[in-house]
C-alpha cells in the first residue's frame, strides 16, 4: 500500500521553516517604529533650535557667545545657560526648578538617554558705520545607538 | 479464526499514534507561544509608535497655534517675571492679542486638554472655543523669562513626546 498525504514530521518541519521566515519579514514594523523615534528626536531638536533663536533676540547683544563643541549638555543645565533653570510656579526664585532627576524625572531621563546638547558658533559682521550683526549657528547634537546626530539652525541677531 | 490472524499480520498500519500527537501538540504550543509573545510584544510596541507620533504632531499643531498668536501679541498679561526678577510660570497664558482682544490659553487638568478663550475687556463672561486645542496633555508650562516680558516659553508632554518652544513678541 503506497502512503499519501503528509506525515506530522512534515508538516512541523513546514510550520518551523514558515514562522522562521515570517519573523524576520516582520521586523519592517520595527524599523518603521524606529524611523517614528528618529522623526521624534529632529523634531525636538528643532524646537531646542527655534527656542535658543527665539532667546537671543532678548540677549544682551555681547552676551552672545561662542559655545564650544562638544556643548552644553540640557539636562543639569548650569544656572545662566538657555534650560537653567527651567521654570518656576512660585512668586519668588525660591521655587526655581531645573532639568533636574528629582524636578523633571521624565524630560530627565529623555534628554539623558540621548544626551541632548547644544553648542553656538557666533561670527561678527560689522557694516563699518557702527552698525552690526552676529551670525549664530545653533547646533544641537544627540545620540541614537551609539550614532551621533545633529541639527542645526543659524540666525543672524542685530544690535539694535 | 485462522483467517483472523492472517488479516492481522498482513494489515499495515496507517495514521498517527497518540504519542505523535501529542509531540506535534507539544512543538505546535512551544512555537505558537513564540510566535505569540512575539506578537504581543509588537503590537505593545506599534501602540507606543502610534502614541508617540500621535503626540508629536499634536505638539507640533499646538504650539503653531499658540505661537501664531503669542507671535504678534501686543502684550503678555500673565505670567510676568516676578518682583524679584526670577522667572514665573504658569499652566495658563493670559495676553493682549494683536486686535487688542484678551486671551487666554489654559490648561484644564482634569480633562487634560488645553483650551482657548477670548476674555471681554469690560463686564461679560469669557468665550470659550468649542473645541479644545489639544487633547491628551499631560503637562503644559508657561514661563516668563525676559524682564521686558517680551518672552514665553513653552514647554509641553503629550503622550510621552516633548515640546519646547518659546516666543519672541514681536509687537511688544
């Protein structure tokens, strides 16, 4: 009698080679997923960018500065610097708070995890008749697996 | 009888023992479970994607929407840098819009949305937008942090993404 049909070693044999070719056909969702974290950390980047922009147009013009690479780093800001501090819900700067782990745990422990820093590159042009104005590069660098990224943004601050 | 043991002895025996069905069963559960921690893990992971991109451009769209009008406000009624010259924040934005209208821009905690309304300059009760400007906030701060109060930062998490903005009054 000839057999027909599949035995059960067959068939468990098909299901191991399906499921182990499914698997890794799946990981594109994962990639998506990590392309979701990417588009997520240019976006704060940029708005660290704007936000330092919006600032110097309120800085004393030669309070303006170069800030070195590799930058400041924005969580456990130094006081003076664009995130230090950060906010204050009381009438007095007794209530001072910073991008500390004990007053922001949560924004702590994102700008930690990518190490999120900003750096300034200021260049002076001067018109020779008193007038001039300061070229600020804001770059803001962070980390993704062990990649270092970048964003950067340049304003142009007049004295007036 | 005889008949009997010959028909025994040459019929071959055909499908499959309950040993084997319960090996199959046995290898069939250990992949399925696999394979089925593996899609729970997943779809926990696209929700927290979804979550995160939801909240982004929920940011995004807040913020352009406030910073329009903070942008070409005349002037910010509160918060204000206290006496002492230390930065003051708030939950809540009140300003001088271009129009010379009072708005207010505020955070109700307890539905955990942010809202907009138009306060009257004299006696009458505040207008309120029918739709909130955003859903889901968990924090919103704003900060006054230039003694010329020419200056509100923004800061905001919705579904575990981060906003950081802050206005210049160009007006002011």
């Amino acid at each position: 009698m000839k057999k027909s049909g599949f035995s059960l070693l067959e068939i468990v044999i098909a299901i191991s080679l399906a499921v182990t070719i499914f698997i890794p056909a799946m990981n594109m969702f994962s990639t998506a997923g990590q392309a979701v974290y990417k588009t997520r950390n240019f976006s704060f980047a940029n708005s660290v960018a704007r936000r330092i922009s919006q600032r110097l147009m309120v800085m004393p013009f030669e309070d303006i500065e170069e800030v070195p690479l590799p930058g400041v780093a924005l969580c456990d800001a130094p006081d003076g610097s664009f995130f230090g501090p950060f906010f204050n819900n009381t009438a007095s700067s007794a209530g001072l708070r910073r991008i500390t782990q004990v007053d922001m745990p949560e924004f702590y422990d994102y700008l930690e995890r990518y190490n999120f820093r900003y750096s300034l590159s200021v260049s002076n042009v001067s018109f020779g008749d008193g007038d001039e104005i300061k070229s600020v590069g804001i770059l803001i660098t962070w980390n993704e697996t062990d990649k270092a990224m970048m964003s950067r943004l340049y304003v142009y601050v007049p004295t007036l | 009888m005889f008949m009997y043991q010959l028909f025994k002895k040459t019929k071959k025996r055909s499908g499959i023992t309950l040993v084997e069905i319960m090996v199959g069963s046995a290898i069939l559960a250990f992949i399925g479970g696999i394979v089925g921690h593996w899609f729970f893990m997943q779809r926990q992971y696209q929700r927290r994607i979804f979550e995160i991109s939801d909240g982004q451009q929920s940011i995004r769209q807040t913020s352009w929407a406030m910073m329009q009008e903070l942008r070409t406000a005349r002037s910010v009624l509160f918060p204000r840098l206290n006496p002492d010259n230390s930065i003051h924040s708030d939950s809540k934005v009140v300003f001088k819009s271009f129009s010379g209208d009072v708005i207010c821009y505020y955070y109700n905690a307890s539905q955990r949305e942010i809202r907009r309304c138009k306060i009257p300059n004299g006696p009458g009760a505040p207008e309120f937008d029918p739709e909130p400007i955003a859903k889901d906030v968990s924090q919103i701060i704003f900060t006054a942090s230039d003694d010329g109060n020419r200056l509100i930062d923004i800061f905001m998490e919705i579904k575990g993404s981060f906003g950081l903005e802050s206005v210049y009054l160009m007006n002011e």
